[in-house]
C-alpha cells in the first residue's frame, strides 16, 4: 500500500539565515522529501505562507501521514486549520512532531498541556538510548545512537504520559530527555521525536532518517469501520421486558 505524507515546515530560518539556508538550501521539507522518498510513499510538502498554511481540506483528505516542523511561527498558525489538523488526527490521520513541533498549536491541542522542557544551544552531544527496542519506531537501529551536535531539551517535559517511550536523550550537559513519545488520540497515532535544530545538520542523519520512515510506517491509519460515537443504538442481545 502505498502512504500519502504531507511534510509541513515553516519554511521561514532557511530563507532568513544564511547559516541555516546553507545547511538546507531546499528548506528542511524539501531534504526531508528528497531523503525520505521510497516506493511505499507518495510526498508532497507544504510551509506556513502557502494559502490556508497548504493544508486544505483536500490536501488533508488526501494525507495518511503529516510530518510537522515549526518554530517561531507557531503563533501565526490559523486556528481553523489547526482545528481541521487535529480533527483530522483524531479521524486517523498520523502526525509526527519534529524538534520545537512540541509547542505548536496542534500537538498542545491533542496533548491538553503547555508541552514546555527545559532548553540550552551550545551544540552539545546528544546521544539517543533506544529504550523500547522491540517498537516498530526502532527498528534497524542499535543500543543508541549519537548526534555530534544539537540543542539540549531536558525533563521536565510537560506532556501527558507517553504510551511507549522509544528513544531517551543523554546530552553531554548532563541532561535527560524522553525524545520519543508514542500517544494514541482518537483513532490516530502520534509520534513525538525531539532532534531537529535548524542549526545543525541533523536530518541528514542517517539513524535520525530511519527513525522517521520507520515513524511514518507506524503512524500510518489503521481501515477499520468508524466507531458509533453519540448515537443511539439497539441492544445486541435481548433484554427481558420490565415493568
């Protein structure tokens, strides 16, 4: 079968900042699609200055999974696409936050928290414990995995308890971090995954690419009938008259 994946990004460092434009010159969506194309998947992109934010009604319907990277804008995001976003997950669509993903306004929608963590920028070493190695999420991957540089995220992470835990961040500051959190809401399934600073090349990481094509695997939609939610119904066996 194959998966229709919408990568959505803000699209507004790489044209504003020649060190994070030389890094990703086609914007951090256009090197995700490029490293993320295989047979399996159909993928378009989208960036917060396209007409609706590029996630239109259509464009929604005719997505299975929705990758989300923002960062300074999330404010500027519409609040009826954020709406249809989320209905749309809670439908079971799969949505994959990316990095600072964690304070936009649909992954707090669906979390119900302020999803703040502590933060530092020294371009540390972060290296990634794999702590649910049997997870689809982790498959092909080692104990762990290292990222030579990136921004430190640290616990508290304000967000509801993840229903499996993937990947756990040491950083070399000294700090921890649940870097992959597993949610179900509705009938979609929500993978957060912290890496990603604009700063440094992280997305072309090859563990860090494989963890995002195994997410996107993971979180697409289960076929299965909607359920009957706020409906009368018969019963199903026969219930004995009362007077």
């Amino acid at each position: 079968m194959t998966l229709r994946v919408t990568i959505w990004n803000e699209y507004r460092h790489e044209r504003r900042r020649p060190d994070v434009g030389g890094i990703y010159p086609d914007g951090i969506h256009g090197c995700l699609a490029e490293r993320l194309a295989a047979a399996d998947l159909t993928i378009r992109t989208a960036t917060l200055d396209e007409p609706e934010h590029g996630l239109t009604e259509e464009a929604l319907a005719d997505t299975d999974v929705l990758l989300w990277w923002g960062h300074t804008a999330h404010r500027e995001v519409e609040d009826a696409v954020v709406d249809r976003v989320a209905a749309r997950v809670l439908g079971g669509m799969g949505l994959i936050a990316l990095h600072s993903a964690h304070y936009s306004k649909v992954f707090k929608k669906l979390m119900g928290t302020s999803c703040s963590l502590l933060y530092r920028d020294i371009g540390e070493k972060e290296r990634l414990w794999v702590t649910a190695p049997s997870h689809p999420i982790a498959a092909g991957l080692g104990a762990y995995f290292e990222l030579e540089r990136e921004e430190m995220y640290g616990e508290f992470f304000d967000v509801p308890r993840p229903d499996e835990v993937v990947f756990t961040s040491w950083f070399a500051g000294g700090e921890v971090f649940r870097s992959g959190c597993c949610y179900a809401r509705g009938q979609g399934r929500i993978f957060y995954f912290r890496p990603g600073h604009e700063l440094y090349p992280t997305y072309r990481d090859a563990n860090v690419l494989r963890v995002i094509a195994n997410a996107i695997r993971w979180a697409a939609p289960v076929r299965r009938e909607a359920p009957r939610y706020y409906k009368a119904v018969p019963p199903l066996e026969r219930v004995p008259d009362r007077e």
